[in-house]
C-alpha cells in the first residue's frame, strides 16, 4: 500500500478542470444520432489520411475533443439551465447537484419526443391501426435498446414497472411468491449501504434479512458474508443476496463481479440495485471473463458472474423524467402462475367462467395501459448513455472524485462520509464542524445556505438510507431509539403516551409533537460527468466556503423545530434587484392557470429566463459576492438584534445535551466572541474529537485523509479479466 505522502502527491498531481475551447456542438456531429437518423447507430467519422486531414479537406478531430462536445451537448441541453430565482442574498441561478435522488429532462430528448413519439400516440393494446402499431414499435425498440445495453440474453426479461426501483423490487418480490412458509424458509442478505427500497420489501415478506456490514475499506465484507452463507446453507434456506452496486450515500462502489460469484457458489441468488450506480456504471446482466492462460481459463468457467436480476430507476438519469422503474431478471425467477398486478393486457382469453394469461412474461407481468412515452424515453436515456459510453461515463466520474478531493482536502471543517479508500462515485454525503462550539452545522441549514447564497441544489437528511446513515454518523441502536422518540408525535399517538416514558429524574415525559429538527443527518451532493470546469469548480469551492465561514450567516436564520426547516429571518430580501424577498415566500402554481374565452393561459414562469431580473455575473463573482455577505456578517454582528434559545424547542427536547447542531443565537454569541469555547478547536487533534458537544461520534473521514488513487484508464473488459482474477482467488482463500 502506498504511503500517505506518495497518496497526496499522487492526489496533488490530478489537472484541475479546465475549460473546453472546442466550439458547441451541433446536432449532426452528435453520437447520439437517433435525433437526426434513427436507423443508424452512430454518425459514420470522416476518412482521414496519415496528415490528420479528412478528406475533404477539414482537420481531423481528436476524440478527446469529441468526447468534450458531447458532454457540453447534453449540459446545454438540460431543460432549467436557464432557472433563476430572487432569494435573500440577490438573485441566484440554479446549479442543480441532486441527480443522485433525480434526473433533469434534456430537450434534445423531449423534442424527439414531441415531434415523433406524440403525433403517433396511441394505446399499445390495439393491434390494427398504423398509429398504435408505431407507438408499440418505438416501445419494442427501447426494450431492445436496453436489453443491449445490459447484456442481457434470451434468458433475460425487461419490465417496466411502477415510478422507479421501489416498484421493480416489489414486481420481484411477487414474482417469486414470498409469502407464508416459503418466505419463512428464506433468507435475504443486504449490504451495508442499502436503501429502504431493497430492504423493507423483503422485511415485509417475512423472510430473514441478514445484512452484512462493511469492512475497513467502506465495501461488502466478503469474509462476513461467506460465514453467513455457509452458516445458512447448512440450514437449507433459500438465500437470496440483495445488494447495491453503489451507494447512494458515499457513492462507494461495489464489485459486484466478485459478490456474485460468491454467492452463486453457495447456492443465492443475485439481485442487484441499480438505483445509484446505473446512471454512471456499466450494467452487465451476463459478464464473460476470457484469460490467455488455459488453465485459468477453467477455474474461471467454474465461477458464475451473472445477475438474477437488476432493478433501477431510469428516471436518475439525466432526460429520464418521467421513466417508470426497471426490472431486468432471469425468466426463471416468475414463479408466479397469476401476475402481480391481474387486469387488461395481461390475459390470453376471459370467458365468462375461465381465463387464461399470457406466457410471454414481459407482456403478462405490464398489466393495464403501461406508461408508454415514459417507457420509450427509458429508451432513449439508454441509447444516450451508450453513445457516450459507460467508460468515458466512469472515467469522467473516477477524474471528479479526485478533483473533490483534492480541493476539500485543506478544509478540517469538513467531515465526509464513508471510507476514501474504495473506489466512488463523485457521491458526497458530508457534515461541517464547527469548532470552537464542539457542534456541527445542521444539514437543512447548509443545504439552504447552498441554495440561498449560490443557487446549488443540494439534499438534507438521511437519504433513504437510514441504517447506513447510523453507521456512519456513529449512532448505535440506544441512541437511534432516543432520537426515534423525538420523531413520533405524542400529542397522537395515543400508545406511546400511555406507555408512561419517563426522564431520568423518574417524571413522566411531558408529551410533543415530531421534533424533525432532531433528526440527525448529513449534506448530500453529487458532480455529474457532464459538468463543465466552470461549474464543477464552483460548487467545488462554495462547499468549501460553506465548510469556513457558512456559521456566521446562522443567526440570520431560524429554524422551524416540527418541520427540520431553516428559513431565513428577514422577509425583505437584501437586493434590490429581486423585491420579492425569501425563496421561502416565492412559487409557481397550478391554481394560476385559467381558461379564457375558450383557451388556455397561464402567466410566465417566475423563475425560467426573466429577463428583467436575470444576471449575466459568472460564478466568479458569485463566489466574490458570497464572500462579501460572510465579511458583512462579523462586520455587523453587534447591530443584530440579540437571539435568544428556544424554550419551547428546549423543554420539547428534554436533554439539551442531545442537541447536537449549532443553534443562531450560539452562533451569534461565538460571532461577538471569537474566542468564546476556543478549547483544542485550533489543535491538530482528530477532527471527530472536535465534535465534542455531540451526543454522537461520526467515523473519521476527511478529504485530507484520502486514499483514492488515481487509476489509469481500463477498458471493460480488462477490468473483468482483472477483477474475474482476484475473485478466483480470493474464492479460494475463503
């Protein structure tokens, strides 16, 4: 293992982004030639000769600038990218770096849709007409589509199923027949960093959901999870392992090649969460592993790197608005004689005393009018990730994760979830520090700061991933049930109030209405590959300005204790130029659309391309204005008028040791006394240990303390050849 001084010049030797100086895009030079030619896979490049010059006469472009424009084409192209909003700190354009929970709708897709997928629209359950038999045609297409771009064989079904991941698990669920005593005969494994979505399914059946935590590296630990097999094996269950390819939280990514291999050696299936990861992953239903050594080659044959099944939400995908969610599996996992959800299109034959359903699995498990447009522009999104190229994609993905790193790693505010050491996802799930008091910054807090002084889109919480969530923030199961108590309301839920919990002084709990505030979680975003320098270096460096100075702005804002919200405290913006004051106040409705004289109208977006409001200032000056506002806040401080604690919130929370987030009026004492609990917080002491006024201990973590290394670029198939290599081993030590 390298040393952590040949790590950081590793790290430091990273390129910063920088500009692309190729001009836009066109259409016809786009590899995503579906827009313009259907019928053919990719736009034919140009014959060069040994000059570099095309034959008629042009310069012959590298593909590193090909690569360049088609990233930039699919940026300009997201719909909102012209969003702006008045806010307390002026008006702010909108950098959206939520595509870990949804995608944002491209126009170069909802054109295609527009303009060839709806004037032909028609239900795919009629056979006869030319309209029904196009749409059902571009729907077969984007089945094909995706069945190619998973790998998927003649073994394999593609079904679209309900808003997203969640839908397909439980399409999954039925599809096997968990229920009674063969779900009683079942054991599920899941891994340390799984969503809801892939565990409370399988809860619910009531099977036994086994979950392997993770090892020091922050991925599956492969030695619990074969002591688990064995164990259970021996007990003939039916084993299932449930995993995600990558987490949602950290964006750590799992090698599932040797996961599945393991499990198909005791006998499991492979069910794989495709959530997070297949925006960004390569997704291989049935991967083949060749090796030039013949021996190799056999003990190779022996291993099973397939997956039973796949399941995904395509609407994480940049243009996948709208998608419905995917299941991918092996046609023997549908057990089930009677689909899951029974109705038209579903059925051979009804009579009036029998009925008979299909055999074709795909068309018997859709039952209804499916979500047809959503699903052909499921289609679609696939058709562009394989025009880019998953590795280009991942490639993109390794490169920012660096850069991430490489920025914050100066930063010791900075607190970030998840071990450094496996390879990631430019998924960032974090907490700031701050200090001197011993507490953090509540993540609903950074996250409208985010929003409110440079317009970037972040997500406060847990994400979906709750035991996770505990892991890392080092919550264990007691202090997890203490803070579920704050998070159920009393006042209603006659049974935990006739229970009679009392406080440690022996009196009874005085009852309360859910206290989200109390929720503990963390700020999460995420870089998309197709970001530009520019943008990805601004948001870069306003979570690092967040990380320095975002406290000072604290006591202008209060919280809301019953919602976990923090809104700004002056109703009345600071600029001039957005009268409209807090984002809190502004919104655009559906009850302002009306029908006059027979037609529709509905007054301008108050948010896309106002022209009157919209500045031209580049993200520099963004950075140079938020600076501007931290100064003016120490500058100010003693003309804010005194903030007081909450004795509401404080007497609804018992414990004022369980608060564990900074409050405004301790900010705004910390701000007219700088040195105000100055003890250890400008020592070089772990930064865990500084969060000393927190009834939790997140995991030590931070960009400073990285470990991922750059990597040279690999095509698929090598990595196959490379990982298929260690799994063999790694097998036989097991």
């Amino acid at each position: 293992m390298a040393s952590t001084e040949q790590v950081e010049e590793q790290v430091a030797a990273v390129p910063p982004l920088t500009p692309s100086t190729a001009s836009p895009l066109t259409p016809k030079q786009c590899r995503f030639s579906l827009l313009i030619e259907t019928t053919d896979d990719f736009m034919p490049r140009s014959k060069t000769n040994l000059a570099g010059v095309t034959e008629d006469g042009g310069i012959e472009e590298s593909d590193e600038d090909d690569n360049e424009r088609i990233l930039r084409y699919v940026e300009d192209n997201v719909v909102g990218n012209d969003t702006y909003f008045p806010g307390p700190f002026g008006e702010k354009q909108v950098v959206y770096c939520d595509y870990t929970a949804s995608g944002r709708p491209l126009k170069f897709i909802e054109d295609y849709i527009t303009n060839h997928v709806h004037p032909l629209y028609a239900n795919t359950h009629t056979t006869t007409g030319l309209m029904a038999r196009q749409t059902t045609q571009f729907r077969k297409e984007s089945r094909e589509i995706i069945k190619r771009c998973v790998n998927a064989t003649d073994e394999d079904v593609v079904i679209f199923t309900g808003s997203g991941t969640t839908g397909a698990v439980h399409k999954l669920v039925t599809a096997l027949e968990l229920k009674g005593d063969r779900a009683k005969k079942t054991v599920v494994f899941v891994g340390p960093y799984e969503h809801h979505s892939n565990i409370l399914p399988w809860k619910e059946t009531g099977a036994k959901v086994v979950r392997i935590r993770d090892a020091d590296r922050g991925q599956i630990d492969m030695k619990l999870l074969e002591q688990k097999l064995k164990y259970y094996q021996h007990k003939s269950r039916f084993l299932i392992g449930c995993f995600s390819a990558a987490s949602n939280v950290t964006g750590i990514v799992t090698d599932t090649l040797a996961v599945a291999s393991l499990l198909h050696q005791y006998g499991a299936l492979s069910f794989w969460d495709y959530a997070t990861a297949g925006p960004y992953l390569n997704i291989d239903m049935n991967p083949v592993i060749e090796v030039e050594d013949d021996d190799e080659n056999e003990e190779m044959e022996s291993l099973d790197f397939s997956k039973d099944a796949v399941y995904l939400s395509p609407h994480k995908f940049v243009g996948g608005v709208g998608t419905p969610g995917l299941l991918i599996a092996k046609k023997k996992l549908f057990m089930n004689a009677v689909p899951g959800s029974v109705g038209g299109g579903t059925v051979l034959y009804v009579t009036r005393d029998t009925h008979r359903y299909l055999s074709n699995i795909e068309e018997r498990e859709e039952g209804g009018t499916p979500a047809i447009v959503e699903s052909i522009r499921a289609g679609l999104v696939f058709r562009l990730k394989e025009a880019i190229t998953p590795a280009l994609i991942e490639e993109r993905e390794h490169d920012l994760s660096l850069l991430a790193f490489k920025t914050w790693r100066r930063n010791s505010n900075l607190i970030f979830l998840g071990s450094k050491r496996a390879e990631r996802l430019p998924i960032f799930s974090f907490l700031i520090v701050h200090a001197p008091s011993g507490k953090v910054l509540h993540h609903n807090y950074v996250a409208a700061l985010l929003n409110d002084l440079y317009g970037i889109q972040a997500r406060g919480g847990c994400a979906c991933a709750g035991p996770y969530a505990q892991d890392l923030l080092g919550i264990d199961e007691p202090m997890a049930e203490q803070f579920a108590d704050f998070l159920v309301d009393t006042t209603r839920d006659e049974e935990l109030a006739n229970k009679g919990k009392k406080k440690k002084n022996g009196k009874m709990a005085p009852k309360h209405k859910a206290l989200e505030i109390m929720k503990p979680g963390f700020t999460r975003l995420n870089l998309p590959f197709f970001f530009s320098p520019d943008v990805t270096n601004f948001v870069l460096q306003a979570v690092d300005d967040v990380a320095t100075n975002g406290w000072k702005l604290l006591p202008q804002y209060d919280f809301d204790m019953y919602t976990g919200n923090w809104i700004y405290r002056n109703p009345k913006s600071e600029s001039e130029d957005s009268p409209q004051g807090s984002t809190a106040s502004l919104g655009d409705s559906l009850l302002t659309t009306t029908f006059v004289k027979g037609k529709f109208k509905a007054p301008p977006s108050p948010f896309v391309s106002r022209k009157k409001y919209v500045q031209t200032t580049k993200f520099q000056e963004m950075l140079q204005i938020a600076s501007v506002f931290y100064s003016e806040a120490e500058a100010k401080c003693n003309e804010v008028p005194d903030l007081n604690q909450d004795d509401e919130f404080i007497n609804g929370v018992g414990d004022p040791n369980m608060v564990w987030f900074l409050q405004p009026h301790e900010a705004l004492a910390h701000l007219r006394d700088p040195n105000l609990d100055q003890t250890d917080s400008g020592s070089a002491a772990p930064l865990r240990l500084k969060v000393k006024n927190v009834p939790f201990k997140p995991r030590q973590s931070t960009a400073r303390g990285s470990r991922f290394s750059r990597r040279s670029r690999k095509s698929h198939k090598n990595q196959a050849k490379e990982t298929g290599k260690q799994t063999m081993k790694m097998c036989t030590v097991l």
